[in-house]
C-alpha cells in the first residue's frame, strides 16, 4: 500500500463517523422522463485516471467511514485484468491507487493471480466482501473480505469455472448467505441466466436455483446481476444487464427486477423495458462498443435515492441515478410477468 492509499483511507477514519455522507445526487433534468437519468459529469472517471490505466470501468463503490471506497477494474497497458482499491470523499473525485490489489492468502493453490475483473462489493455484519471474476483455470467467482480497504482476505473460489457476475445479497437469507451467478463458458459467452445459491459460510455453496433467463429484444441473448441487490418491503430489488446480439455484436443495457424477500430465485417482476441502454458517445464508443454495465447501487433509504455506478463500453466509469418508488412503479407497469 502506498502513501497515498494510507493518507486517504485515514482521512476517511478520522472524520466525524456520526456524520453520514450524502450519495452523490444530481436531479432529473428539465424535460427528461426517464426513470434512471445520466450525471452531467460523466464519465466520473476516465480511462487514464492513473499512469498505469488503458482502462477503468465495471467497478465496485461502498460507503465507508465518513465517505467511500470500492474495489476498481483497471486493465493497464499490458491489457492485464487488474482490481485496484480506490477511495473518495464524495463519491465523484476518486484516488486510486496506483498498485493493483494484493489479497492476502493462505493457500498458494487459489492465491496465485491470474486475472480479476468486475467486482461486486458487500457489507454483511461486521466486513466487506468482494467478489469478482477471478481467473482460476478460467473464469470463476472470487471471494474476499475486508474490514479496512487496506487488507484483504482471499477466501475459496465460490465455484469451479466456468462462472461470471458473482453478486452477494447484504444478509443472510434463511440463516445462510446467498450470492447470485452466471454460468457461463471461457469466452465471450452467447448465453447466460441468472441462478441463486446457498452457503452456511461463505465457503460451501449450493442449494442451487434458477432465477430467470433470456426473453426478447435487449435481453434477449444473456443476463446477469449487477449492484448488491436493495432490500424493500415488497422484494429484493435488482438491477442486472441483459445483452442483445446485434449485427454489430452484443449491446449490453440496463433493467431491474423484484425477487421474493424470502426465496430470492422467485421473481415476482421483471422489466419488459430496459432502464439504461448505450446512447452516449461514452457508452457507444472504446474498447468495447455498446455497453452499459451496472455494477454498484448507493442506495439513500431516508428519501429513497439511488446513485448507479456503471461501465460505460470497458473503458470508462460513468454514474446515474434514479429514485427506489419510481423504480418499483416503472416495475409494476412494464413486468414481463
């Protein structure tokens, strides 16, 4: 950890802890209707926002102490898959350090580094978990614990490869954690539907059940979950990405669905519309055209805001926003179900 890391990650500790940051927050603009609308500042980070970056995208943001932290995918010029740990008073103004994160691992047979990319982060009880697509004999789910942003603790893969979108529910459902996947394969996979498991601790997962599939048009190729999904009286809420397979390759956009608070593989609604598709030059263009990619929801219960962190075409990190009872009535209208 540099200096740099340090003095910011303390900052953070210092402040005031009884005073809760507010999520970054911009209002609807004038004349949109849209349910999730883009921040004027985006993208909130650039794909060289460190020396070392080709590009930062597709990342993870937590509260944490009087402000936030993630865990970052930035690819360096090499065009190696790296996670950095990043941190920020408001949410918008990032540091991140420049030395990609080092777990800390007892057993030398998963602690090898491969590959990481597009991790999820989540607090439950007393740490924050990662995980991510971690490469081990091909692509599977990583996971990690931290109390600090400073050291972390790998754990064991949750799955053998080949497996993506790893995503952790904030607590323990039936006395057991649960996580959201996506089997898939060792590439660029065609297909991919979202399944819900089961772990007494973190380590042995099963129980494992169907949670929804391909329809038609944005959705129609694959899915998967993105942020940590909300917990509301009605459901979980989630927002996941579904891919169309265009003429010009896959387009990835943006939808939500509710999932039953206490069996979380029955969805209860599912969004027929997307939320966020590519239309911006920052969306549209870089390395990999046509992608919106939800990765993280700060969520604001008092008035119900939520700030939306996405990759915007793997190259750049971009935000949105939208309000919980929008979200649920756009459901409620719009539900392929």
């Amino acid at each position: 950890m540099t200096d740099g890391l340090a003095n910011t990650i303390n900052n953070l500790k210092k402040k005031n802890e009884a005073i809760i940051k507010s999520i970054p927050w911009e209002n609807r603009p004038a004349g949109c209707s849209d349910v999730v609308w883009r921040s004027k500042l985006n993208p909130i980070i650039r794909r060289n926002h460190i020396p070392i970056s080709n590009s930062i995208f597709n990342s993870a943001v937590v509260r944490f102490g009087n402000g936030f932290a993630g865990v970052f995918r930035c690819d360096d010029k090499v065009r190696n898959m790296q996670l950095h740990v990043g941190t920020s008073d408001d949410g918008l103004n990032w540091y991140i350090e420049p030395q990609r994160l080092k777990f800390k691992c007892e057993d030398e047979n998963i602690g090898q580094w491969e590959y990481g990319y597009d991790p999820r982060v989540c607090w439950i009880e007393d740490r924050y978990y990662v995980t991510w697509c971690n490469g081990y004999h091909g692509p599977t789910i990583g996971v990690a614990y931290t109390k600090d942003f400073v050291d972390f603790h790998q754990m064991e893969n949750a799955f053998l490869p080949f497996n993506r979108n790893g995503v952790l529910f904030p607590r323990k459902i039936n006395g057991e954690y649960a996580m959201l996947s996506r089997p898939s394969d060792n590439g660029h996979t065609p297909f991919g539907d979202i399944y819900y498991s089961q772990s007494p601790n973190m380590i042995h997962w099963g129980r494992h059940r169907f949670v929804m599939g391909k329809t038609m048009g944005w959705q129609g190729t694959k899915v998967g979950a993105g942020p940590i999904p909300i917990e509301t009286p009605q459901g979980w809420l989630l927002f996941y990405h579904g891919v169309l397979n265009s003429c010009n390759g896959f387009v990835y956009s943006m939808g939500a669905a509710l999932l039953d608070l206490d069996e979380p593989w029955k969805v209860r609604l599912r969004s027929s519309s997307y939320l966020l598709s590519p239309q911006e030059i920052y969306e549209c263009v870089g390395d990999v055209p046509n992608v919106t990619f939800p990765c993280a929801a700060l969520y604001d219960k008092p008035t119900g805001k939520i700030a939306l962190y996405y990759g915007g075409a793997d190259t750049v990190t971009c935000l949105a926003f939208c309000k919980i009872e929008e979200v649920l009535d756009f459901l409620k209208k719009d539900s392929c179900i």
